[in-house]
C-alpha cells in the first residue's frame, strides 16, 4: 500500500497534516483495530480506522484541552477535557453502520470535576473510573455532588492541595484496582517535582505505597500487559519493562520524540509522540541530547513497537499545528470510529431510546 498524506483544514492557512507508514493501514485491517488519540495542544480528540477502500479514516472532534482516555469495551470511551470528565457511548446497534461509520461515540455524560489537570483513566473491577488528579497528586473518582473523591495518595504527600506536588500522571491497573503509578518527582511542596525533571522520577505501588523504581526522566503511562510492567521514561525517549524485583528500567525501543501515551494490544504497543516545548518543563532533558546524536528532531506521532523484537514496525506522524499527542487508546473490532461534538447540529438530531425498565 502507498503512503497516505492527507491534511484537513483548520481554519486560517494552516493544516493538519498526517502520514502513514506503507503497511500502517494494512496492519489496523489485519489487527481489525481502530485508535483514538488526544491533544490537549489543539483541543481534538481524534479517531483513527479505515474507509470502506482501505484508506486511512480520520474523524476528529473539538474538546477544551482534552487529555485522559479509556476505552470500556468497544462502546464506551471516557476522555477529560478542561473541567470535566466525559462518558461517550456508541449510539449505534450491533452491525449497523452510519455514513459509513461503524461507530457514533455520543458524549452522553459528564461529571464537572473544576480544572484538575486529569491524566491517566481507568476502569476499576466495578465498571467505574478512576483518574489521575495531578493538581491534588492524587488518584481520585467522580462525584454525583463533588469535584472528586480521593481514593489514594503517595505516602510522600503530606496534604491533598491544589499544588501539582510531584506530578502524578500514570495509572497501571491490574485485576480492577489501582496497582502502579508514575510521577515526575517525590517532593511535598507547590510544583516542587521541576527541579528533579532529569532523574527523579518514580515508580509506585499503589497498595504497598514502596517505590519500586527510582531514577526515571519524567515517566509516563505505566501499563501491565502479560505480566509486565512497560513504563514510557518521556525524558529519555525510552519505552521499556520495569523490573519490579529490582527496579531496574530496560529500555526496548528508542522513540523520537517525547513520549506520553501508550496502549498495548497484542504483541504491539502504540505510544504517542511530541515534539519538545522550547519551554522550561520540556528542554534540558537527556531526549535532548540523544536527538543531537542521533541527528534527528522531535516527532508528533503514533508509533507501533512490536515487543517480540522491539523494532517500530509502523508509523502516523502528524504535521502542521498538531505537535503535541497526550493518550492513545487501542479499540479492538472497531474498523472505522466517528464522534459528535458540539461545534455543529449533528448531536441534536442523535436521539437513542433505551429498554423500558
């Protein structure tokens, strides 16, 4: 299959711009499997499949500063924006389709959290969520009459304050319950974790409250998979397996760019790129010098690692005024995702009827 480069109108001159991989679309049909990606830089959820040709399908919604994803099977998606958390659920029965679309992701709930700086969500074994409340530095669910319900903290954190303390952000489950945690630092004061962005990232176990890994760039979205623990250590630009026996971090692949957001499916992991911030959170990293090395600049893109051999098999980079990518999320059997949002009327003319009770 020939590369696809498509770019879509946002408004001025400017476009967002992607590229595939030769085989990226050959490998989604073959997996039978779609993505979906936020961007909080461009405020788009976007969802990622094929047409009825075989060419790439990309459908985007507009959301303020929308980061966290979970998929809870193939008809439900959580996503946080600004202020709130999001449940979509799919508005279409089993084997229909809709403009060719074989799903309708409907924002049909929202819990109004206040601007929490939420990262990483999680199903829990009750078919709830559970989020990374980074401003807190906390784990915490929606409330029907609050903002949150804190459920755990780091032991290193004195107090629940709106002071980003150490900058929780990832969140590994494993048999619905909140097992390990990353974040950028241990400090207990107001956004304290800026000074240690080089090396004093954690890994935390969430039950026991140890640290079972220490010395990490900023790392990001831990996630257990076959009994492993893959961890992304963004300032280095290194996806790899923690050793939780000895905490130690074994890097599999090198990513090229900085690197949040990441879901395995099967033998292959996608991790999400960003090019560097010329700002004070992102430069002066350890990425910084391996690109010099390497002589290559920071992409804005969606890698596929095959874990048996750690090789990027396949690729989706993105130009223009997309640069920076926070979650991805694998969703299995769904060939080709759509989405209303509120900028246009679709979503009044969206009218589902659920079973009488």
């Amino acid at each position: 299959m020939d590369e696809i480069k498509d770019s879509l109108p946002q408004g001025g001159e400017k476009k967002f711009e992607v590229l595939a991989s030769r085989q990226f679309t050959a490998w989604l049909f073959e997996q039978r499997l779609s993505l979906a990606f936020s961007t909080y830089q461009t405020g788009k959820l976007f969802l990622i499949g094929l047409q009825p040709n075989g060419r790439l399908s990309v459908f985007e919604r507009t959301f303020a500063r929308c980061m966290g994803l979970c998929a809870a099977g193939t008809n439900s998606l959580y996503m946080s924006s600004l202020f709130q958390l999001w449940r979509f659920e799919n508005a279409l029965p089993p084997g229909q389709t809709a403009n060719e679309y074989d799903r309708v992701y409907v924002p049909q709930l929202a819990y109004t959290t206040g601007d929490l700086d939420l990262h990483d969500i999680a199903m829990d074994g009750n078919g709830r969520p559970i989020f990374v409340n980074t401003l807190f530095s906390c784990l915490a669910r929606p409330s029907e009459s609050h903002s949150f319900v804190p459920v755990w903290k780091p032991q290193f954190i004195t107090k629940l304050a709106a002071e980003d303390r150490c900058h929780l952000n990832g969140l590994a489950m494993e048999n619905g319950k909140p097992c390990y945690v990353t974040a950028v630092a241990t400090t207990d004061v107001h956004e304290g974790w800026r000074e240690h962005r080089r090396d004093g990232g954690v890994v935390i176990h969430a039950e026991s409250n140890e640290i079972v890994a220490r010395g990490l760039s900023m790392p990001h979205s831990p996630r257990l998979h076959n009994g492993r623990l893959y961890v992304l250590n963004s300032g280095t630009g290194e996806f790899g397996i923690i050793d939780t026996a000895n905490g130690n971090f074994e890097p599999i692949a090198f990513c090229p760019g900085y690197a949040r957001g990441l879901t395995i499916f099967g033998d292959f992991a996608i991790i999400g790129l960003s090019q560097i911030r010329d700002n004070k959170t992102f430069s002066d990293l350890p990425l910084d010098a391996t690109l010099k090395d390497k002589n290559v600049s920071a992409k804005c893109a969606l890698l596929v690692v095959d874990l048996r051999s750690g090789d990027i098999v396949h690729s989706l980079t993105f130009g223009g005024i997309l640069t920076e990518l926070y979650d991805v999320v694998a969703l299995p059997g769904v060939i080709r995702p759509s989405a209303l949002g509120f900028k246009t009327d679709e979503i009044r003319r969206t009218i589902t009827i659920g079973e009488p009770e």
